[in-house]
C-alpha cells in the first residue's frame, strides 16, 4: 500500500490526469455544439416529424448501394443501417431523440477505438521509462523491496487512472450535454442483435434493452479495451528506455489498427492483431466485424491474450534486467 500511495502521488504530480480532463473539457463542448447545429439543421428541414428524417436518410444509404465507386466493405455498413433505421421506424422508436444520455452513448461508441485509448496512453506510456530518464528508479530499486512489487504497484496506480479516465469521459460528457438536450433519455430503448449473413441481415437476435443497460455495458467493453492498451502501453515503458520513444511506438500502433481496421477485410491473419480487435463497441450496435468470422467473444479472447502475454513480458523483463547502470 505505501508503494501504491507513492506512485499515486507521482501520477499526480505529473498532471498527465489533469491535462486529459482539460481536452475533454475542451472537446465535449464542441462535439455538442456541432451535435446541436445537426439538431437544429434537421428540425428547420423536417419539423418535429423525426419519421421523415429517418426515412430521408433510409433512402440516401439506399441511393449510395448503387454507386460503383463505392468500395464493396463500405455497402455492408450501409446495409445494416438501414435494416437498424427500419427496424426503429416499425417499433416507433426515434433513433436520433435528442438528449445527453443519447449523445453520451454516441459518444463514448465513437471514441471507445482511438480517442479513449490515445487518453490512455499519454497516462502509461511513460509510467517506467521517465523514471530511468530522470534516475529516480535507482533510487526506489535500492530500497529492501523486491522488483515485482515495484512493478506492480505502478500496475495498480495505472488501472485506477485507468477507470478514472473511463469514468471521466462518460460523466463529463453526460454533464455537458446535458445542459444542451436535457438529461432524459436512460430509459429510452436501444435495439442491439443485428447481424450480417452475407448480403443479408439477420434480425432474428433483434431486441430492445433500455439505455441505461446498454450504456452499462459499453462503458465495461470500453475499460476492457483501456485496460488492454494501458497493459500494452506499460511494457513498451519497461522495454524502451526513451519516454519519447515509447509514446510514439502507441501512438503509431493505434493510428495504424485504425487505418488498418478499414483495409483488413481480405487478410485474414489480422485479426489477431489488438489493434483490429479495439472497436469492442461495435458488436453491441452491430456494425460489421472488420473480417468476416470475428465475434465479440474472438475478440476479447484476443485482447486477453495480448493483454496478460505483455504483463508476463513486462515482469520477466522489470525483475531481470540491470536498471541500475
């Protein structure tokens, strides 16, 4: 404990967590302002009639299937939104009811692959490394404590940023929206099931959970993703003695699963790389698996395994090497 209370004050110290609240103070407010422009500009065209605005954009998707110049992995997208804007007008549903609770979801899904874990990383990746560029690890290896609990209580302190920085965005973002859209909307249903069968989809798993659960269970994938790119994050800090280094290594690791996220639908091998298994959020909306076969159990199968594989590398390679010198 007195060593995880220690590494709870550097962290402090450092005010990376400081800085990550201030960009979200500084983003949230424009995504909402941008959101709320959208609102208006809908409202001015369609009225309160929020049926035509979704049957508007039913036959604009429907319109795009029939361009060639649109790429065959990008058709399968607009094949399941459609099937999701049909399905919310048969249930009578709104899809796009303005409220805090619905622009937070949106959110926190469109920032759960990049935005999240690129916070996460500036928390980790220099969690080991500063230390051995400022010197002060000398002086913490040379107390009567083992290495592994060294180690481990920087692991501990990071996964507590960890869910902090989950939690933060969710409650800045309800917060600040709130004020725009109101706080309405946690029992507002949510359809989540959809699937894609080849050229169909599948509504056969289709079904309603409130808002509120399904916010429960996005924020628990979103911390799972975090904590998985943080574990990654923390043994770059231990292999690569360069704090600049070991930022730019996550960095290039997450842009890249990305890009690659978008391109990996004909190599197959790919889905066994983390970056491709990020968008855990997606299942719950069903949007398309980036290839075709990855399910949300395969996935977070796969981050497990990257996840526990660079905390076995991490601790041989902490407790092992000579840090001293």
């Amino acid at each position: 404990m007195p060593l995880i209370r220690n590494e709870t004050i550097k962290m402090v110290r450092k005010k990376r967590f400081y800085v990550i609240l201030l960009v979200l103070l500084v983003l949230v407010p424009m995504f909402t302002y941008a959101q709320m422009k959208v609102t208006e500009r809908n409202r001015e065209k369609f009225g309160t009639d929020w049926r035509r605005s979704v049957q508007q954009a039913i036959t604009d998707n429907q319109n795009s299937l029939g361009s060639s110049r649109l790429p065959e992995e990008w058709k399968k997208y607009r094949q399941i939104y459609i099937q999701q804007m049909k399905y919310y007008l048969d249930h009578d549903v709104n899809p796009q009811e303005p409220g805090g609770v619905t622009f937070t979801r949106e959110f926190m899904d469109n920032a759960s692959s990049l935005f999240i874990p690129l916070l996460i990383m500036g928390l980790a990746s220099d969690i080991v490394s500063s230390e051995r560029t400022t010197g002060t690890i000398k002086m913490l290896l040379t107390k009567p404590v083992r290495r592994w609990k060294v180690l481990f209580s920087k692991l501990v302190t990071l996964m507590m940023f960890v869910s902090l920085t989950v939690m933060a965005a969710f409650v800045m973002c309800y917060a600040i929206s709130g004020l725009v859209f109101g706080y309405q909307g946690f029992d507002m249903p949510v359809f989540t099931g959809f699937q894609l069968n080849g050229s169909d989809v599948d509504l056969s798993a289709v079904h309603a959970v409130p808002q509120w659960l399904y916010l429960f269970l996005q924020l628990g994938l979103i911390w799972f993703v975090s904590a998985v790119v943080a574990m990654l994050a923390f043994m770059i800090s231990v292999l690569v003695r360069s704090t600049a280094a070991s930022i730019v290594i996550m960095m290039a690791a997450l842009i890249a699963g990305s890009i690659l996220t978008n391109m990996a639908s004909a190599w197959q091998s790919a889905k066994y790389l983390f970056m491709v298994n990020l968008e855990l959020t997606d299942y719950l909306s069903g949007t398309p698996a980036p290839i075709e076969g990855m399910t949300l159990g395969f996935s977070l199968a796969v981050l497990a395994v990257w996840g526990l594989a660079s905390l076995v590398v991490s601790f041989l390679v902490f407790t092992k090497q000579d840090i001293l010198n």
